[in-house]
C-alpha cells in the first residue's frame, strides 16, 4: 500500500507512514501475534500449526539453531513457511526461508500433529495427539498427500525488499520455488496505529502466466495442486458472492475424474439410498456441505472422493468435486425468486464459481445503481446483476434483508412481475410493490408490469454512470 489517506467528503488528506521499530512494536511479541491471529495475510485458508519451532536435529543428534517464525498448511495440502523482518528484510532473507522450506519438507502428519499441540499446549489449550492429527486433516480439501508436505510455499514477510532480494525471488520462482513477498506497513491515524500487508510479489498476472507451469516440478502434484485450488476457489467465489442461501439443497451428478462406466455404478449406489444424492449447502469456506446419508459435513472434493471409494473400493485421485454437484431447483429457498432460481438448472458448484468470478458481497455499486432507477421505470434482477457484476439470486436475496436498499420495490422478475420471493425489511408494510409502482404511474395488468416501463440495460448502465 503506497497511500493511506483519511477521508472527509471531498477532502483526501495524507497520512504519514511510520515503522515498527518507530513505534516500539517487535518482531516476535507483535507483528509475529498478528500473522498468527490473521493467517488470512498468508493466503486463502491457512492453518497455523506452530511458531518460534526449533526442535530439529542435524543427523549427528545435534539440535539446530534454526528458529521457524510461522508453520502454516493450506487447504490444498502445502505446508506455508513463514519469514518475519520487522524492518527491510536481510539481503539473504530468501536463503533462510528456503533453509526452514528444505527442514520442514520432510515433515510427516505425525510430526506436525506433535508440533500443533506443542503450539496449542504453550497458549493454554491441551489438546490430545488424535485430536490435532484429525484436525491437520481436515483442514485439507481431499486427501493426505505427502507429494505436495514435500513443496512448502515460503512467505516473505517485511517493512522492505532489496532489489537483491526481488531479483533473486523472481528467478527461484521460475526454477520451482513458491516464494510471496508481503510488504507490511505501519501508519498513525489519530494516534491509532493502522498495519496494512500488501503481497508485492507475485502479483496475480505474474502468478497466473509465469510461474503457475513452473510452480511444482512433479506430475503428480501438480494435478494434485490444481485439483484441489480450483475446488477451494470456487466455494470460496461462491461464498463470497452469497449466491447459495444457507439450507440451499444440492444432488449429486458425478462428473469430471471418472470413467463413463464407475458414473453408472455410482448412480446404481446412489439408488439404493436417495439421501447419497443430496447434501445441505453452508456458507462455510471450509467445509460447505452436509450428507444426508451421514450428517456430517465435507468439502466437494473429499465427499466425492469418498463416494468413489465407497463405490469402486479404490482411492481417488485428481476428482474436482465441484463439479460433481448441482443445484436442486425443484427446491426454492425464501426470499428467492423461482424463475432465477430456476434458471441454476444443471448448474454445478463449478459452474456458479466460473459465472461468479470477481464478485463480492460489496453492495455499494447496488445501492448506488437502485438510488438512480427513477420513479415511473422498472428494471429486473438480472440486469441489476448484469450491471454490478454479480448474480440474480444473490441480488434478490440482498434486496429481501438489507433495510438501507433504496427503491428496492422497482426491481420485478423477467416476466414483469413482483417476485414471490419478495419481502419488506419493514414487516409491518401491508402494501405490495404493485401498489407503490401503480402510485408512481406504473399500472399492472393481470400482475405483469408494461415493458414500455422497463428500463432496457443500456438505460439502466446509464444510470449507473450519472
């Protein structure tokens, strides 16, 4: 973050940057508390496994003087090896986060379980051997795999990077080292100190088109990796974009990942028992979905894998399990309207995610957007949507809870009617939106809004430019 700025209206006025050791903040008792209470910094789904780790031995028994800042593991499995420099980091700052990346890469399951509860133990929490084994693993989306323990991401975190640094960075990353800059920042807004972090390298283009071929050597994990992100991107597209109402029901259609012939024996399975094809959807970036069959819950990608064991008796490997499951139409949730609700027909996990992609839950641009649709017109939730960047469904949701939507009721479904989904934040109303809008000059006939009255998309992106 280059500029930090406090806001008054029109008036933008700068806010000097400070440092950690300006402000008497240390390494080890403050900006190393913070990536631990913030794990998000580190990337998407992480699980801080310990801190200051330093039991390891050179092969002649004696310890090591190496002190690990942060141990991490993602959600696809990859152990994230953390770097801390309160200051501008040292020019051989990579060298040491690739020494911790080479000691931890031949980590087991058994030896991180010692090291969470040794981590947990030392901040007041005792937990059992079995209950921290159990915990590493299902905090990962899919299977074990000890391919992907041996790739740990490095992350780099500090004040400042020499070009030395950022050069050498940049050249391991394309000979197969996964390494994140993260640049902290410190600044004081009304004696209120703020801390910003801001990955610097690599940046997303960088990440997508240079280093993604390169980023893991093996075959094996490569597929592994790939697999199991683009599951965990699109619950997490799809949760962030509040598309999926909390209860929403999903069934199964096995898809990507297996032969034509194991499709056909999972569907003789699902047979024997309706409750295999259908799973509860939570908006839980962890594990997102609850089986019928069992009640418990999993993530897209470890249920599918577990149906296919149940199925074929063998171990899954490589199944995106997002895509194995749609959205179950005949089965509309409130506040939601049936004709969009039912445009997600055959839609899987998947396919929501790649229609969603760049959406969020800020609904500043809707609020603006509805602000501008002027009385007399109408507009759909579709191209509301369309303008903002989102979805139909997520809109109409919005639209039935939020209390600060203006001009909510001028909003109809495609046919040109009040969406049965529709509802007042103010429960007390008795009127209709076909009341209001007949007062503003739109007159219904048989429950259908005149489409001479509808604002066409182009009008509505005018509106939203005014």
């Amino acid at each position: 973050m280059d500029h930090l700025f406090t806001v008054d209206g029109s008036t933008a006025t700068p806010v000097a940057p400070t440092a950690l050791a300006a402000e008497g903040l240390l390494e080890r008792q403050h900006l190393q508390e913070w990536v631990i209470a913030n794990p998000r910094v580190l990337g998407e789904s992480v699980l801080v496994i310990t801190s200051e780790f330093d039991r390891w031995a050179d092969t002649d028994g004696v310890p090591a003087r190496n002190r690990l800042d942060v141990l991490g593991l993602d959600a696809t499995g990859r152990l994230v090896v953390v770097e801390l420099k309160r200051g501008t980091a040292d020019r051989d700052v990579h060298l040491q986060a690739i020494t911790y990346a080479a000691l931890v890469s031949r980590f087991d399951l058994d030896t991180l379980a010692q090291a969470h509860r040794d981590f947990r133990k030392g901040r007041g929490e005792v937990l059992e051997l079995d209950e921290c084994r159990q915990h590493l693993l299902e905090h990962v989306d899919g299977d074990w795999s000890p391919e992907l323990l041996q790739r740990p991401r490095q992350v780099i975190i500090a004040a400042d990077f020499p070009k030395q640094v950022t050069h050498t960075v940049v050249w391991l990353s394309e000979m197969n080292l996964d390494i994140d800059l993260i640049q902290v920042g410190l600044w004081k807004v009304k004696d209120q100190l703020v801390a910003g972090f801001t990955k610097v390298y690599p940046t997303p283009e960088v990440e997508e088109f240079t280093l993604a071929p390169a980023r893991i050597e093996t075959k094996v994990a490569a597929q592994k990796l790939e697999e199991r992100s683009r599951a965990q991107n699109a619950v997490h597209v799809i949760v962030g974009a509040g598309l999926l109402p909390d209860g929403t029901l999903l069934t199964l259609t096995p898809r990507h990942g297996v032969t034509e012939g194991i499709r056909e024996d999972v569907v003789t399975w699902v047979a024997e028992d309706s409750n295999r094809a259908s799973v509860t959807w939570n908006n839980n970036t962890a594990k997102p979905l609850t089986w019928k069959a069992d009640g418990k819950p999993y993530t897209p990608t470890g249920l599918a894998n577990h149906i296919f064991t149940s199925v074929t008796g063998r171990k899954a490997d490589g199944i995106q399990g997002t895509t194995w499951w749609d959205v179950d139409t005949a089965h509309v949730p409130d506040n939601v309207d049936p004709d969009e609700w039912g445009a997600l027909a055959g839609t899987s996990l998947a396919g929501l995610a790649k229609q969603l992609s760049g959406t969020g839950r800020d609904w500043t641009s809707l609020h603006e957007l509805l602000a501008a649709v002027p009385a007399g017109r109408w507009t759909t939730y579709g191209d509301v949507a369309t303008v903002i960047g989102s979805h139909a469904v997520p809109v109409g949701t919005h639209l039935a809870t939020c209390p600060r939507c203006p001009n909510a009721w001028r909003v109809l479904n495609t046919a040109g009617r009040v969406s049965p989904g529709f509802r007042w934040t103010d429960r007390t109303r008795k009127d209709s939106p076909a009341d209001v809008l007949s007062a503003e000059g739109i007159h219904f006939d048989g429950g259908v809004a005149p489409q001479e009255a509808r604002l066409s998309l182009d009008e509505l992106r005018g509106t939203a430019g005014d």
